[in-house]
C-alpha cells in the first residue's frame, strides 16, 4: 500500500514538473564553450554544427593557431585553435582531447570555417547570463563583446563570430 502510495506522488510530481515545464518558454542564445579555461559565448545565429575532433591535416606556412584542415561531412574546413588566436594558449602541438570540438561558423558567413574549443559548456539564455555590472573599459578587438555572468559568478565573454570572421588577422593564415 506504501509503495502505491510513493508511486501515485512520484507521478503527481513528475506531472506537476511538466507542467511547469510546458509553461516556462526559455529560449537559448547562446552556445558556451571553453578555451584554456576562459568561457566564451557564441551566437546560435553565428555558429552552426558542433563536430566531435578529427584528424586534421596540418597547412604549410600557416599561421600557428591555424589548426590545419578537416573534412566536415565531406566539406573541407579551416579549423582555427581560438585559444591560441586569443593568446589564451601558447602555440605547440595540438592535443584534442575526448572533450574537444569544432564548432562550424554559419554558412550565413561565408566560410567554411571551424573554431577548435577545448569543450562545451551547454546552451544558455539571456536570462541565465545578464550582463555583468563591470564591463571591461579600454581598446578591445571588436569581436569581444560585453562580458555576461552566471549565477555562480562565472565571467562568459560574448565573441561575435562575424566581427572575428572579416578580421584581417583572422582572414591571413598564411606566414
């Protein structure tokens, strides 16, 4: 009768949970990802698929955070390691770990590019990440934009992927 009884407020709770889920509408902006321990926010709008690590081939003459080239579902694809591009990470011999990904730039962007992060951290909402209150003040790249904050605290930095994609810095991978 016990076991009745535990199962029936089990359901009830399990229902009551859905409905509050059905409710809440909670729309995801952003993709979070990590790199060399620093979070960063992309746009749904600027990012596109996430692929597990590949091998990649490695480019002669190529600038150091240029990864190398990977075939992505039969494209061929720049991969650009972003914590070495950022100065997050000293160039040298790339390790991809289990936890590593490329994320594709939009097709709406013009290339077939894909940014070498060293994991994810899930989707969030505006609402998960106000802004925070000290912004960052002096010259920035223009890619950087306003720092975000978690309720843990955690500082996020949004990285328009347009602005980093036209860069002239960006747009030259070769020495």
């Amino acid at each position: 009768m016990a076991n009745r009884q535990a199962l029936r407020e089990l359901q009830e709770r399990l229902a009551a949970r859905m409905q509050a889920a059905r409710e809440q509408t909670v729309t995801a902006n952003w993709l979070a990802v990590e790199c060399a321990g620093a979070g960063m926010l992309f746009s749904l709008k600027q990012a596109s698929e996430i692929f597990a690590p590949v091998p990649l081939k490695p480019v002669p003459y190529a600038k150091p955070w240029m990864a190398g080239v990977a075939n992505l579902r039969g494209g061929l694809y720049t991969v650009i390691d972003l914590a070495v591009l950022l100065g997050l990470r000293d160039p040298g011999p790339r390790v991809q770990t289990a936890q590593s990904r490329l994320v594709a730039l939009h097709t709406d962007l013009g290339l077939n590019c894909a940014l070498l992060v060293d994991r994810l951290s899930g989707l969030r909402s505006d609402a998960q990440l106000p802004l925070a209150a000290d912004q960052p003040q002096g010259a920035r790249p223009r890619f950087a934009g306003p720092m975000r904050v978690d309720d843990n605290g955690r500082r996020w930095q949004v990285i328009d992927l347009e602005a980093l994609s036209r860069q002239e810095h960006f747009l030259r991978v070769v020495v």
